[in-house]
C-alpha cells in the first residue's frame, strides 16, 4: 500500500483541484486516481444547474442545444453529460513519500 494525497475539483471560476483527502492509502496510483476522480464528478454534481454546470436533466429538455436530433438514444445523452462533465473536472494525486 502506499500513500497519496488527493487533489480534486472544478476548473474556471472554481479554482481547480484542491487537497480532499491527506495521505490516504491505496493500492497504486490507479485506485487513488480513480478515487480522486469519483470525488471531482460527486463535486460536478453538487453544483449541476447552477453556475453554468449542465445537468443531465438540462440535456434531455433541451437536446438541441446539445447538438442532439429527433431519434437520439439515451447512449447520446450519456455521451454529451461525460463530455460535460469532464470538460469542468480536474483531478490529480500526489504519492506521500
């Protein structure tokens, strides 16, 4: 196991990736990355519909803004809401030597 401290966040106006977790143990850098990952989506989330974060919901009652047309398959949706998100997330982790 080793050590990482974990960075996560909102780009723009939010200021980035901050520390959210402090030396925290982890199998590699892979499972702390994920974690800081899944921590930065759940921050994402918190803000949706607000501050120009889009929702999925803001996606489905308004497919043409989103570049969505007449047929389009909930595949679609979830394409254009994890564009979404990861155009807003930053995400990073330190190993604590």
């Amino acid at each position: 196991m080793k050590k990482y401290n974990i960075y996560a966040g909102l780009g723009g106006g939010f200021g980035g990736a901050h520390l959210v977790a402090e030396a925290e143990e982890f199998d590699n850098e892979e499972a702390a990355l994920h974690y800081a990952y899944e921590y930065a989506v759940e921050e994402y989330q918190s803000y949706e519909g607000y501050h120009g974060i889009v929702s999925y919901g803001d996606i489905l009652d308004n497919p043409e803004e989103y570049g969505l047309e007449d047929g389009f398959t909930e595949e679609d949706v979830d394409e254009i809401y994890q564009e979404e998100v990861e155009s807003w997330i930053t995400y990073y982790v330190k190993e604590v030597k």
